[in-house]
C-alpha cells in the first residue's frame, strides 16, 4: 500500500501523539476554513435517502449547471472523484514516454507518471521559485507531458498567463502536451483573468485540473474536473466509471456553482489574511517565508534546526504543519502552512515566534 505523503492525516497523527483528533489544529491541509457552506449540508441531509439508488451517471445535472456558470461547454469538461482521479485518467490515456515536472511540485504527477511506466524528468524552479528553467523544452519529443501547477503547491508562488501562453507555443511545436493544474487558482483574485479552463477546449494539446476540494472545503466529499478538447474528454467518459462521483458530492456541487458569492468571500478574506499573515512571518528571524498568491505559505528555515525538530515542538502546542522534505528539489529545512481563521493563525504565529527565537 502506497504511504500518503500528504498533509490532512490526522488519524496518523492522532494515534502516534495520542491527541483526539479534535484537538489538533491542523495547518498542513489547504481547506478554505470559512467553507464548507450551511447550503452543502442541507442538501446532503435532504437528499440522504437517496444513498440506496445508484449516483446519476456521469454527473448529467452537474454537468449543466456548471456550463451555464462557467459558460464553458460541456463536452469540453469531466468530473471526477476528486481530481486525483481525473489526473490518473488522463496520463492513463495519453499514456507519455516522458513527462517533465517542476521540482517542487506536487506528489500525484510524479505517481501518475509512475503508473504508465513513463521516464520522470525534473525541471528547476528558479529565483524563489518564480521561475523555470526551460532548458528541457529542447528535450521534448511528440506526446510528452509538460506539468505546471499554478499557482505551485508547496511554494504557493503563479506564473503569469503570457509566461504560459509562451510556454503553450514552445510545447506545441513539439508535439507534446501542457498539463495546467488550477486547484488553487480560485485563491487569486480575478482569477478568470488566468486560468486556462476556456483555452483548453479549443487546443488539442492543452488540459487544465480543478479542484472544488480547496476553495469550498470539501476533501471529504472528492469532486474535481478536468478541462480539454471535445475529442479527449468523448475518449475519457468511455474510459472511466459511469458512476465515479457519488451522489452527495454531485448534489454539493450542484449548489456550490451556483453559489458565486462565496468565491468573493473566500477571495477578499484570503487577501487580506494572507497579507498580515506574510507580514508577521517576516518579523520571525531565522526564517523566509514566501510571498503567498493561494491560501498557504511555503517558508524556509535558515537556522541551525530542522523541519522535524519544528514539528516536534508544535505537536505539543497540538499544531499540525507540512513537512516539505520529500518534495524533489528540498530538503528538512522547509515546510508549508495553511492559512486558517484569524485567531488561528496568530496562535501559529507566535508559536513559531518562540521557537525561532530561542
């Protein structure tokens, strides 16, 4: 069995510290903390009964409300049982020789690639993580794999959509393809300003993966899409499960889209906090944290001290973070962390506070 190498393990950490679950305050998983809305458990709870019929198949209803939303055809859209599904689907198909990550970057591509036997290619980010190193577009061959999360998780920094777009033109005169994973793309105000989900539908080489996991609080329910041309998406629907999206999660989502105001929320509170949070981070000496764009900080230890010391101490304050040293391209000096509600950010802030100035 494969180990998670994830945050947002709390039974793990329970059981190994003997904390309750409800103790811990958990800032290794990326959940919007104002979600999940009143609207997705009383649809739940009013459709409970339906848990003895089979989930529609293939998201049918969902499926419409969210074309209208997104004004997004949807043959040009799938929805999966979370978008890890949907990434696993696609390589599945597509099945590359070569893929090329950006190191750090997260785990699943590199799992993926795995699962189709495909050679692993890791590209540098540069310059605090800003930018890549595009030397390995010289390497492409026809129906490779070019992975860019954006923004990146762990370290949270975006790459304009010009820089992308230039990207998309080098890698198409290779023949190869551009996989662009938006989960946290809903964190960036104006994000439809960068996403890709409309240009996807119209190239034969582009595709885009979201996640309503992060933005609506949901990682327990699972629900993601993936964005792409008309002829690869017919391809995927007859490769995977009728039923892959249960019937609670089609229902949340149903509501969900058609809750805009919710995103503006999330947006204008993460703006803010993330902000003060970024600020008071810079007064804590012997660390460096990242200037954010979604709702975590990637942060750099540059003391005498280890990640895994860290943990330690803060698992007595019952503080969970993410240890970022099994990340290709880190090591045991950095970790990330959630930003959570106010008065829990500023318990975070002054742990580390006293820690880092010891």
């Amino acid at each position: 069995m494969k180990k998670s190498g994830h945050g947002g393990n709390l039974k793990f950490y329970s059981e190994k510290y003997k904390i309750p679950q409800s103790l811990l305050i958990d800032f290794s998983a990326n959940i919007n903390p104002l979600g999940p809305e009143k609207s997705v458990f009383e649809v739940i709870s009013a459709n409970i009964q339906n848990i003895k019929d089979y989930p529609e198949p293939n998201s049918e209803s969902l499926l419409g409300i969210a074309e209208e939303q997104l004004n997004i055809p949807k043959s040009n859209f799938i929805f999966g049982n979370g978008a890890a599904e949907l990434l696993f689907l696609l390589v599945g198909y597509l099945s590359p020789k070569n893929v090329y990550i950006p190191a750090p970057s997260f785990s699943e591509y590199e799992t993926a690639a795995k699962s189709v036997g495909a050679n692993i290619n890791f590209y540098d980010l540069e310059n605090d993580f800003t930018t890549f190193n595009s030397s390995f577009i010289n390497d492409l061959s026809s129906g490779d794999i070019v992975f860019i999360c954006n923004p990146n998780n762990p370290t949270g920094t975006y790459f304009e959509k010009s820089t992308l777009d230039n990207l998309l033109s080098e890698i198409s005169k290779k023949g190869a393809y551009l996989f662009i994973d938006e989960s946290f793309i809903d964190f960036i105000e104006e994000e439809k300003y960068f996403s890709f989900r409309k240009e996807a539908g119209e190239k034969s080489n582009l595709f885009v993966l979201y996640s309503l996991t992060k933005i609506y609080g949901i990682p327990g329910l699972r629900l993601g899409m993936l964005f792409g041309n008309h002829s690869v998406i017919s391809d995927l629907y007859e490769r995977k499960d009728p039923w892959n999206v249960n019937t609670f999660a089609q229902k949340a989502g149903e509501v969900l889209f058609q809750d805009t105001d919710f995103i503006f929320k999330s947006q204008k509170y993460f703006y803010e906090e993330r902000q003060r949070m970024y600020e008071s981070l810079l007064n804590i000496e012997n660390i460096k944290p990242y200037k954010p764009s979604a709702n975590y900080i990637f942060i750099e230890i540059t003391k005498d001290s280890t990640v895994e010391d860290l943990q330690d101490f803060l698992i007595k304050e019952k503080i969970l973070i993410r240890n970022c040293s099994n990340y290709p391209g880190l090591n045991n000096k950095f970790f990330r962390i959630a930003i959570k509600r106010k008065e829990e950010n500023d318990f975070l802030i002054s742990k580390l506070s006293n820690y880092f100035s010891k």
